[in-house]
C-alpha cells in the first residue's frame, strides 16, 4: 500500500481525491456512496446567495399584503425565510458528519460578507470540518474598476476569518488583471486554501429557435490545462495549500495536478459521468503509477514539474503557439 494521504486546507485526508460541491452532496444518501466510494472529503453543495435572497423577496412579497410598509414585519419574514434555508444547511452538515468518516465541508457561493459571517457560525457550530467560500463576481460592468471588485474577495476572506476557528478555502476563477499577484495574496490573506479555478454556468445559443440557453453542464478532459499552468507557476510561491479544480477526469490528470504542485484535486464531473466507481479506479490506477515509478508517497513527486523546481522555467510563461505554427504546413 503506498502512502496516498495528504491536505485539504490544511486537513489531513486519506487521499487526493475530494468530491467538489455539487448536486452529488446534497444528501445523505449520497454522501454515503460517495464516502465508501473512497472521497478523501466531501463538499456539500453550496447555499447560494442570490437563490436565499430570490426566495425571501418573492415569499416575503407574497405575505406582506397589508403590512407592505410595515418595515418590522417585512425584517421578520426576511430573516425567518433565510434563517429556514440555513437551518435545512445546518442539519445536512449534522447528519453528514454522523454518517460518514470523512472532512465536511460547507460551502458558500456569495458575493458579499453581509450576513455570511453570522451564516459561518452557525456552519461552524453545526461540525463542519472546513468551509470553502466559492466567490465570482463577473467583471463585465464599467462602473467598478479592477481593484473595487479585487478588494471584494478579501473582504469576504477577511471578515469570515475574524469570526470562525475552522479552515476556510476560496474558490476562485482565473479572471483577474494580474492572476499570479491575486493569488499570491490571497494565499497570505489567512485563509488555507485557494481551490483553482470555478468553473461556472456558460451561455448557448439554440440558432432554431431562437433562444438563449445553458452550455456544457459538465467540464470536459482538456480543460484542466488552465489549472495546471497556474499551480505550476504558483506552488512555490503561495502560504496555503493549491486544490485544483476542473477538468479531473482520470488519474493521468490527478497525478498532473499533483506533480505541479497541487496538495489534491476536486472532482465532479468525472463522478456525473462513470458514477461513483471513478473515484476507485482514480486510485487505484495512481497507486499503480507510483509502483511503476517507484514512489511511495504523494511527497515523493509532489511539485516535481512546478516551474520552481523546472531547469527551464521560462516554458511556463510561454503563451504563443510558436513552435507549433512554424512547423505546420497549411492545409491545401
């Protein structure tokens, strides 16, 4: 048996296989499986924001009736609609941790601290072993400039950190002026993991009927280049543990994330698609890699081919197509 464990936010888990919040975790039932299947650590499907304040406008709207410019009826039937959303959250996070063996982790898709840092208590309280806060806020307004919507996430970071003891991971996406500078600073801003990258809701067109609908629901093999370069370039240079996200599928790509740097990957779609008997095969076919290499631990290969530890770091920056291009001759 070869030594598979490792960290996920600082947590030690067992392996390097972490099921990434989704539909999979949104009950007991399926925790259970994805547990047994082999997952290091489970996030549970994220709270979203904007769905617990869609649904405490529209439900509110529907019982003021009368009292419309009662301001203390209208503060009690928007608090009491949030506050059922969180305490159905609060009892998952419960009955998970009674029920399986591994990390719990809650997750947050928001886009302010408004009243994520109460929200963060009660997770906290209610046994989560980590809370991994996945924050995007698309930059396609021309109003704020890159810095405003930079100074959001640390923020966020900040805040819930003041107010809980349990190791928090920021889900990010690859969207900034200066990525390698973000990251680096926010890999210093106290949290324990930065999770890269989103991956979130594309746009379609349905050209028959005119219509605009969703794109691919689930990530494809050859996206997890874009995590790639950037946890090769940044694994030397970060204060918390790198999780690469989007694009797992097998374990050729696990073993990637983990030479460049990665402390573990976050799975999902894989999972959609073969069921949970992928994790298995993941880690089986890994531990069948590292006999063949000789390792006996993840340690052992662990940022191997990360541009600090590369004879050729300047492989990393490159971004143009140049050797490729000149070598190919145009189709006739």
């Amino acid at each position: 048996m070869k030594d598979l464990s490792t960290t996920y936010l600082g947590i030690p888990i067992k392996n390097p296989v972490v099921i990434g919040s989704s539909g999979l975790a949104s009950s007991i039932g399926g925790i259970k499986k994805l547990a047994d299947a082999g997952a290091a650590a489970i996030v549970l499907k994220s709270v979203f924001e904007e769905e617990i304040v869609a649904e405490a406008d529209v439900t509110v709207a529907k019982q003021l009736g009368a009292d419309e410019n009662n301001l203390e009826f209208f503060d009690y039937y928007d608090y009491q609609v949030k506050n059922d959303v969180l305490e159905n959250y609060v009892s998952l996070i419960s009955e998970a941790k009674e029920a399986v063996d591994v990390p719990i982790i809650a997750s947050i898709n928001c886009s302010s601290y408004s009243e994520w840092v109460s929200y963060a208590k009660r997770i906290q309280s209610a046994g989560a072993d980590g809370l991994e806060l996945n924050i995007f806020k698309l930059p396609y307004g021309t109003k704020h400039s890159s810095e405003e919507l930079e100074k959001i996430y640390f923020d966020i970071a900040k805040k819930v950190k003041e107010h809980i003891t349990i190791p928090v991971g920021l889900k990010i996406a690859p969207y900034f002026t200066n990525l390698g500078n973000i990251i680096h600073r926010l890999s210093h801003s106290g949290v324990e993991g930065l999770i890269l990258f989103n991956r979130f809701t594309s746009i379609d067109f349905d050209i028959e009927n005119d219509q605009v609908i969703t794109g691919n629901v689930y990530s494809a093999s050859n996206e997890f280049t874009m995590p790639l370069r950037w946890i090769s370039v940044m694994a030397n240079n970060v204060g918390c543990d790198l999780i690469a996200s989007t694009g797992v599928h097998d374990y050729r790509t696990l073993v990637k994330m983990l030479m460049a740097g990665a402390s573990c990957t976050e799975v999902v779609s894989a999972v959609y698609k073969e069921g949970v008997e992928v994790i298995g095969w993941m880690l089986k076919e890994l531990e069948s890699w590292m006999e063949r290499r000789g390792y006996q631990s993840l340690g052992d290969f662990k940022g191997k081919l990360s541009q600090g530890n590369s004879d050729h770091p300047e492989v990393f920056e490159r971004v143009q197509f140049m050797r490729y291009f000149s070598d190919h001759k145009p189709v006739k």
